[in-house]
C-alpha cells in the first residue's frame, strides 16, 4: 500500500500492476469485439443496420436485466473470484466464435447469444472490479490509480480497435475473436496471481436479510443525493446519445462513407485516442479549476465537437470523424476518472457495490435503448441524418450537469452530507422515488 509516496503508482505496487494489467488486456479484447462482431455480422453474414444495433444492445442488456440484484451479490461475496470466473466465461465463449463457424454453426442468433452472454459476464466483472480497487489502494493512491486504469483502457482501445479492422482484413473477421479471447486468458492469468485477499464478508445484524432490500439500499442513496443523482442521470442521457451513434459508426463508415474495415479500425483507433489524452490531462486540470468545473469542461464543452462526425466525407473528409470523435473520447474518459474517484471517496465503503451497480443499471440501462435506436434510425432514415440525430444528444445531454448543483461550485463534495446518507433504521425502508 501507498506509504504516502506520490507517483510510480505501477512500480511500486505489485497487486495494483497485476490488476491494471488485467483489465487493461480484458479491454483490448472487447476493443477487438467492438469492431469484430459488427463486422462479422455485415461482412460474413449480411447482416443489415438493425441486426447490427440488435448485437450491440444484445451486449449490453444484462446490465438492465441483471444490474441492479448483482451489486448486492457483489457485496455478499468476495470481488476476486467473480472477477476470475467471469474472464473464464468470457474465454470461452468468444473462443467458441470462430470453432461454430468452422462446424457452419455460426448465425446472427448465435452472435446475439454470444453478446448476451459476455455481456452479462462484463456486469458481474465491472461491478465487482469497481468495488475491489478501493480494497486494494489506499484513498491517496484512488485517483492516480483510476487514471492509469482509465487511460491504459483508453490505450487498449485504440490498440484493440486498430487490431480488429486489421485482422478483419487480412485474415477475416471471424478469427479476430481469437485474438479477443487470448485478451481474456491474459486478463485471468493476471487476476490469479494477485496476492491480496479480501476478508471474508460478514452480514451485520443491520443489514437487510432480502436481496430486494439489499437493492433499494443502492437505489435509495442515488434518489435521495444530489450529486449522485445528477451524474447518474447524466450517465444516462449521455449513454442513450453515444451508443446511438456508435451502434451504427461502422456500418456509417463502411456504407455511406465507403471505407474498407481496414481504414474504419484505423479511423475509431484515431478517435480513441482522445482517451488517452482526457486520462492524461484529468486529474491536471481538476486539481487547477476544480473537479465540478472540469467535469462541466469535459462533459460539456469537449462533446460540442461531436457534431462533426455526421459530415465526414472520404479523403480529407474522414478528419472530421476523427475531430469529432477524439473530442468526445477525450471527454468521457476524462469525466469518468473524475466520477470514479469522487464516486470511491464519497460513497461508504459497505455500499459501494450496490452503488456501483445501481448507478450502472440507470446509466447502461439506456445503452440497449441507444443502439436500438441508432438502428432503427438508421433504417427509416439515411444514416446520415441518423447520424446527425444521434451525436447531437451527446451535448445535450450535459445540459442537466450545466441545471445541477455542479454548475454553482469549484468541487465535487468528498463525504456526503448526513442527511443523504441512508441510516441503519432507514436501509430498511423502500426507497425515494426518482
């Protein structure tokens, strides 16, 4: 643990490099996905614009079906091990892409099987990720260590995305699932040689018995907080406008732009890299003009560029595209570092999984809905203009930081007032409504 040294985060702790390692190989392989699968199902089995969007909501389904009753498992159960069994399952099941195909077993079903499947493999994951790396690092080491994971998971994009069109190319769609499930088998490697054991949980006396109780635990602290409230709703608007456009990015790309998935990976990596630069310069400009301030920089202001992309063009054209998208990239992950630690700081540590999980099934509850949307825009409309209708939500959907509490201070809070936090009588009632 930090013993109060600043910097060389990756040096001097082993776990933690252990842990990033793992989760920056698991993103890579699902970078490898974003853009395998799509094309898997346009170029190998002709999929149209809405079985695309179909595929992406199919991956994120699980966290609207599944969300909210996982954090509560989270927090009866030890993370590590979920962690591990879910890059296994993963392992597997993408593995098995390419081998159904050898056997001409692959459809559009088995696809939007897959995708249901590791993405409801991805909740228990992230859910439960999110609430072991607070266990691992001391808080002084929470914001440095958030911002190696968001921007080394920004790097893997990049990385993963310019991989699947590459692999696409040259050796064909299907294979690059081989590529994605070798990410996973690293992922699991690296989670099994972490040394740090967490205790064993205890159920107190004041915690409720029922998984339904457990649940409105996670739900009443967003209802009843404003801070909390006001990200979680934004989470939401934002995801329903970025899934929107990117559901159907590719098939735009391919399509109306008339790129080869060769080019379309090299122009998504293009655009990843915003991520990069929003975790490099977050915690920078936070700590000179104040965490609420730069939330409204990155949220908001970075975003506007998104309007860019429905007119790219090909040749010079696809600058555009890469303009827009590296802005938003930068924007988000930028703001995710900085909800992440605020999240970890603020939120008491026995809750923090049912947090976690309830703030993702508000926030990834939408993307389904997004790509849903995006698809079928795509598919009454021209994809141009479903385009333009789906990247102009992203700006907008900042609109309620800009009419929020955050709007009027410097910071974001570190510890919650009171009156916010749910008390021991009180995590038994049902909670606020939204």
């Amino acid at each position: 643990m930090s013993q109060g040294v600043r910097g060389g985060l990756l040096h001097r702790h082993r776990d933690f490099r252990l842990l990033w390692c793992g989760e920056t190989a698991g993103k890579f392989g699902a970078s490898v996905t974003g853009v395998a699968m799509p094309l898997v199902a346009v170029s190998t089995l002709d999929a149209g614009t809405f079985e695309v969007g179909l595929l992406s909501a199919a991956a994120w389904a699980p966290w609207v079906i599944i969300g909210l009753p996982v954090g509560a498992w989270v927090d009866r159960l030890r993370r590590r091990p979920i962690m591990l069994v879910s890059a296994a399952v993963s392992l597997l099941l993408f593995a098995g892409v390419p081998v159904a195909a050898w056997f001409g077993w692959l459809s559009i079903g088995l696809l939007l099987a897959v995708a249901l499947l590791t993405g409801t493999a991805a909740v228990f994951f992230q859910t439960a990720y999110s609430a072991y790396l607070p266990s691992v690092l001391e808080p002084a080491d929470q914001p440095e260590g958030n911002a190696k994971l968001h921007g080394s998971a920004s790097a893997a994009q990049i990385a993963g995305l310019g991989f699947g069109g590459l692999i696409a190319q040259l050796a064909g769609a299907v294979n690059g699932m081989f590529a994605n499930a070798a990410t996973f088998l690293v992922s699991l490697l690296c989670l099994a040689g972490i040394r740090h054991r967490e205790p064993r949980v205890t159920r107190t006396e004041h915690r409720p018995s029922s998984l339904v109780g457990e649940v409105r635990e996670g739900l009443r602290l967003i209802a009843v907080d404003p801070w909390l409230r006001t990200l979680t709703l934004f989470g939401a608007a934002s995801n329903l406008a970025l899934m929107g456009y990117q559901s159907i990015q590719v098939v735009f790309l391919v399509q109306s732009v008339g790129l080869t998935p060769g080019t379309v990976g090299a122009l998504i990596a293009a655009t990843s890299a915003g991520g990069v630069a929003g975790a490099f310069v977050a915690r920078r400009v936070a700590h000179r003009i104040g965490t609420a301030r730069a939330i409204l920089l990155f949220e908001l202001g970075l975003p506007m560029f998104a309007l860019l992309i429905p007119l790219t063009v090909g040749g010079a054209g696809t600058l555009l595209f890469v303009t827009g998208g590296f802005s938003v990239s930068a924007g988000v992950v930028a703001g995710n570092i900085i909800k992440a630690s605020f999240q970890q700081r603020y939120c008491p540590p026995d809750l923090l999984g049912r947090l976690t999980a309830s703030t993702a099934f508000l926030n990834y509850g939408t993307i389904p809905i997004g790509a849903l949307l995006g698809g079928a825009l795509g598919t009454v409309l021209d994809l141009r203009t479903a385009m333009t209708i789906t990247t102009a939500g992203v700006p907008l959907a900042a609109l309620i930081l800009l009419f929020s509490p955050i709007r009027r201070c410097r910071d974001l809070p570190t510890t919650p007032r009171p009156a916010d936090v749910p008390s021991v009588n009180e995590r038994s009632q049902t909670p606020a409504g939204f």
